[in-house]
C-alpha cells in the first residue's frame, strides 16, 4: 500500500500504513527524517488513533526517576532527543515538570509542529549519526528522553554515549528501543553500547520494563501488539 500522507480519512489501516511502512524498517536516516517531513501534519492525529502511549509512561518515569526538587524546579533541564511534534514534552508536562524542555530532531517540519504547541526553551535540527557529537556542552542537562527514536535506521544506539556526555551526575536518561523481530539486529548492537558504558561506570541501570508501544495495533507481531523496552539509566 502506498502511504497516503494527505488522507483526513484517518481509518486506524491507513494510520498504521504511515507509521508502520518501509521507512521503519529503512537503514537510512535520511530517508527516514524525509518520511516525518511528509507526516508531520497527520502525525499527532495518528498517535492518538493507535493509542501512542509512550509519552505517559515517559511522563511517569521522569517524575519517579529525577529528584522531586529538581522536577519542580524551574530552573531544570531536560532534553527530548528526537523530539518530533512534541507529544514527549506534553507527556512530562502532565505529570507536573516544571522545569525548561529543549528539543532536536531531524525534521523540520516536526519541528515546526512541536514549536506551536509552545512547550519548548530552544528547538534544534540535526539528523543525529555516529561518531557527531550532539550540539550540547557537557553536562548540560538534568534528564534526557529519547521516544520512539532508537530503532534501525532512526537513531544510532552509539548516540547513547552522547546522551551521558551532554547528562549531569546523577541525571535520568530515559529512552525506548522498539522491541520486536524486525529491530532483532539493532538490539543486539544497543545491548553492545549498554553494556560498554556500564563497564565504564558511564552510568547505572535504573529500571527496565515492556511497554505496548500502540494500544490499537495491526501488526500483528508473533501475536501480540508492538513492543518496545523502556529504559532508565543515571549517569554516574
Ligand atoms: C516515531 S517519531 C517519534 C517522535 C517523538 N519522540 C514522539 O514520541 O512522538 C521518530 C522521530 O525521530 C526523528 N528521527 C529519526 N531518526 C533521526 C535521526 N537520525 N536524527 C534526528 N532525528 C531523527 C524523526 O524525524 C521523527 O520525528
């Protein structure tokens, strides 16, 4: 099925068709930031109607996972990685962040969407690769998100290196790698990264748990929704 970004017949089939298409499974990042050029005008409406539930669990874990204080402060920091139209800083938010968001992403247009919500300090484009370290100082941040981003051909697992570089002692990093057999291959090279910056004591398992990644799910994946892992590590 070709994907069809213009439709307002936003049928669940053709919502799935757009986020779940070619482009997920590409090894290119350019063609995949193309693609959310394409579909940032329906992208939000499309989460909703596949019951996109990530930004509340992320929500939840950054207000268990980072010093009450700081989580009310509003002088704290936090960085969305991969930000898209916003829908992460809206999860945080509702669960009482008080501090300042920044965001980066890939695409423009994402961009352009997660600026009018008004949510966002400072918005940045940047495709993120390997070996380019992030526009950030070191230490910059006092928690880090990254939703939906850490899969083939979207976000390298070696940026994770970047995500401590730019993290202060003691910071949340908080991030989700889909978990099904088509991202089998760049589990297997995040678990290689994971297990590197742990043996350097770079930072410390915190949590990790299974998360349905869509509630209305037409994958139909080894029979059951579309998985993902959501992780919590802290800098050390
Ligand atoms: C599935 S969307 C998730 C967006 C947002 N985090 C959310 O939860 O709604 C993936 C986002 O990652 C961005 N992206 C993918 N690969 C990227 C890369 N290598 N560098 C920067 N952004 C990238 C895309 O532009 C898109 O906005």
């Amino acid at each position: 099925m070709d994907i069809d970004y213009t439709s307002t017949d936003h049928s669940v089939s053709k919502s799935w068709n757009r986020m779940y298409n070619k482009h997920t499974l590409s090894d290119d990042p350019k063609a995949v930031v193309k693609h959310f050029e394409s579909y940032a005008q329906v992208y939000d409406h499309d989460c909703k109607k596949l019951e996109f539930s990530s930004p509340e669990e992320f929500g939840k874990t950054l207000q268990a996972e980072m010093d009450d204080k700081m989580f009310k402060s509003q002088s704290a920091n936090v960085l969305d990685v991969a930000c898209g139209t916003g829908l992460g800083a809206e999860g945080l938010l509702k669960h009482g962040y008080k501090g300042n968001i920044d965001g980066i992403d890939g695409s423009q247009a994402m961009i352009e969407k997660a600026k009018k919500k008004g949510i966002y300090r400072n918005l940045a484009r940047g495709i993120l690769e390997p070996n380019t370290p992030m526009p950030y100082a070191d230490n910059a941040y006092d928690g880090l998100i990254c939703i939906a981003a850490l899969s083939k051909g979207h976000v390298s697992p070696e940026l994770l290196k970047e995500f401590v570089r730019i993290t202060r002692k003691g910071s949340p990093i908080i991030f989700s790698v889909r978990n099904n057999e088509s991202n089998q291959s760049y589990i297997d090279q995040f678990e290689a990264v994971v297990k590197q910056l742990t043996n350097l004591k770079a930072w410390v398992e915190v949590k990790r748990s299974t998360i349905v990644q869509y509630s209305v799910d037409l994958s139909n994946d080894q029979g059951h929704p579309m998985q993902s892992l959501l992780c919590c590590y802290r800098k050390v």
